[in-house]
C-alpha cells in the first residue's frame, strides 16, 4: 500500500478567502478568541454526535475569522488536516488542555509557515486547547510629553554693543604692540598650565584609575587590555543540511496524513496523495474492513535527488479491538507541490492478528 502528501500544503497554495457576510459578528475577534471559537464548533459537533470532517471546519474558519486574521486562514486550513490536530481532537475528553499537544501542533505548523504566522498560531492554538492565554493585552500608547520652549531673549544696548567694539588705533606702532602682548600673554598662561598639568599628574600614584580619560602622554605605557585576543566568526550555517531535513519532514507528514485521511474515512483525500503506479495499486475497500490505521515510527532509508524512502511501523485496528503491526517502505517525490507517494511495499508483520 501507498502513502502520499498531499500533506496540506493548501497554507502555500491558496490565498486567503474573503470571510463571509457572518463575519460581522466577529469584528473584534483577537488570535485567542479565534481559537477558542474553533474549540466550542468542534465540541458542539461531537456532542450532537457529527464526525470530525476536517473539510467542513476549512469551509468553517474563513466564517470565524475577523478582518485582522486573514492573514492566518492558510495556517488554519492547514491545522484542522494535521495529524497533530486529528490526534487531539480524538482523545478523551477531546482538546485537552495539554502542553505537549500544543508543542506538537505548534511544530507541524513551524515546518510550513513564516515565523511571523506562527508565532500569531501560537494564541490561536491556546484558545483552540483552552490554555491560558499568554499574549499581553496591547497597551495604548502613553501621550508624548509637551516641551515648551521659553523664549531667551538678551538685548543688548547700544552703549554695551559700543564697549564689546574694539577701539581704533591711531598708529600701526600701537597695534603691533598690542598684538605682541596679546601673545605674550598666550605663551605664559599656556605653558604655565601645562607645567601646573604635569606636576599635577606626576603627584598621582601610578596605579590609581582615572576618573576620565585623558591624552597619553610621549613615552606613557599603556598597559595591553584584557581579552585583546580577537575571536573566530562562528561557521556558517549548512543550508543543504536545512533542506535534507525539510525535505524529510515534508515526506513524513504526507505519509501520516496519508493514514490519517484513511482513518477518518476521507477516501478522495487519500486517492489524491498516490502518483503513478501506486495510484493504481490503491484499493480503497481493503481499508474499510479496519476501524482505525496508522503510522509509527518513520524515518528515512535513503534517498535518490528528491526522491526520499521512508520505512515506518503501520498498524491496523478491526472493529472488534483486535490489531496488527507490520512494517512498510514508502517511496515520496518531494519536489512536487504537493508532493506525492510514488511506491510503497511491505516489510514484515511485527504483531500477529491480537
């Protein structure tokens, strides 16, 4: 038996509907309440005894959505189809408020989506498992201080602009002299202050800090500074490294959602995850003898250009509670969008009929 991915990438492909004339009612809706108004749909289907049909809350989120969260219907579409999501609405009570579910859907959605989405997801996940909210409520913004400027005025008299004005010489002998004092003058404060400067500094001790840096003077050790010694640029990330994993990861959920539609019944949704040969190897009545599939345990075997083989632990559940455990190889095309299950062949039974 196959598997294949369409693994809801429709976050990629699609662009986010208009929300229906209902969303009117929503017009204030933040990411925390989205997700609890999801939470009570999906309660209220079950408890009038409605089918988890993933299909039916993708048609629904577009109508639960406000204005501000058009942005994250991709994500959402893409939620309600994840194995993570098939998981948790399927316990007992369903969505429970478990930290580790919220972590695993959270991761599902990282592996798709910008982190700019993911992060908003990360409100919408709380509400939809009722944990409590933490995203601070936005504050307003404080009102910027007023600055007054005081006027500085300073009038100046005609008398003072007159004293400030420097007198005419009645001969060049006396503004050189002038000058020359002017000078003079210069030449003795200045080198009097670098002399007092000096003694100044020669009266420290050696050793004491400075409370303000100053000029080295000629001849002045200067003592190294610690931790001079420069530091190596961290290495480069590996990008090919990056997209192996990615390209493993997008293999793995096409086949856990491959199951996962077979589980809730969703037999086109399957079909439409097989390429080639294995599309015609799918029989959809061999899989409705059985109350439950699933797949286990997967990792890759090797892999050929963006052709990935994966080997996984498949269990089938019949209707009396019985089960068996086989394992199995699967053959994905990743370079398709989405990408799909090429071939699939059998291992070994691991569990007999029990």
């Amino acid at each position: 038996m196959a598997a294949g991915p369409h693994a809801n990438r429709t976050g990629k492909r699609q662009d986010a509907p208009s929300c229906s004339a209902r969303r009117g009612a929503w017009e204030t809706v933040n990411d925390y309440a989205l997700g609890t108004t999801l939470r009570r749909q999906i309660l209220s289907d079950l408890e009038r005894g409605l089918p988890l049909d993933g299909r039916r809350l993708q048609a629904l989120v577009g109508d639960f959505c406000g204005q501000s969260q058009l942005a994250l219907l991709p994500a959402l579409k893409y939620l309600v189809l994840s194995p993570g999501f098939s998981n948790a609405a399927g316990q007992q009570p369903p969505l429970p408020a478990d930290t580790r579910l919220q972590l695993r859907l959270q991761q599902e959605l990282n592996e798709v989506f910008a982190a700019a989405i993911s992060a908003r997801m990360d409100a919408v996940l709380r509400g939809l498992l009722g944990l409590p909210n933490t995203t601070p409520a936005p504050t307003s913004a404080s009102p910027e201080p007023e600055f007054r400027s005081t006027p500085e005025a300073i009038d100046v008299d005609e008398e003072e602009e007159e004293e400030l004005a420097p007198a005419p010489t009645s001969s060049g002998s006396r503004g050189l002299v002038a000058v020359l004092s002017f000078m003079a003058g210069v030449l003795v404060v200045g080198v009097g202050g670098g002399l007092a400067w000096l003694l100044l500094q020669t009266s420290l001790p050696s050793g004491g800090p400075l409370s303000t840096e100053r000029p080295r003077l000629p001849g002045e050790l200067v003592s190294p500074t610690p931790d001079a010694t420069p530091t190596e640029a961290p290495p480069a990330p590996d990008l090919s490294a990056n997209t192996s994993d990615a390209a493993t990861a997008q293999a793995i959920a096409s086949v856990e959602q491959l199951y996962n539609d077979l589980s809730l019944g969703n037999i086109q949704a399957a079909r439409q995850r097989f390429s080639g040969e294995a599309a015609d190897q799918f029989d959809p009545a061999f899989f409705r003898q059985f109350q439950r599939v699933s797949v286990d345990n997967l990792r890759e075997l090797r892999r050929d250009g963006s052709l990935i083989t994966l080997e996984g632990l498949v269990t089938f559940v019949y209707p009396d509670g019985t089960s068996q455990s086989e394992s199995r190889q699967f053959t994905v095309e990743t370079a398709t969008e989405p990408a799909l299950i090429t071939g699939s062949s059998f291992g070994q039974v691991t569990r007999g009929r029990q």
